[in-house]
C-alpha cells in the first residue's frame, strides 16, 4: 500500500466513523423524544 492510499484510507476511515457517530446520536435523540 502506497503512502497516498493509506492517507486516503485514513480519511475515509475518520468520516465514515464521524457518520456514524453521528447517526447514533440522532437514533438515541428520536428514541428520547418518542418516550
């Protein structure tokens, strides 16, 4: 794996990860509102 791919990997790695977090936090705040 060359330098630039793994930068690339990283990135992705770090957005897809924020995106998540993300989502997850808006999953627990529609469920608290449900209630």
């Amino acid at each position: 794996m060359t330098l630039f791919f793994q930068k690339l990997f990283r990135q992705n790695l770090k957005i897809i990860f924020f995106g998540f977090k993300v989502f997850l936090e808006a999953k627990l705040f529609i469920n608290s509102r449900k209630n």
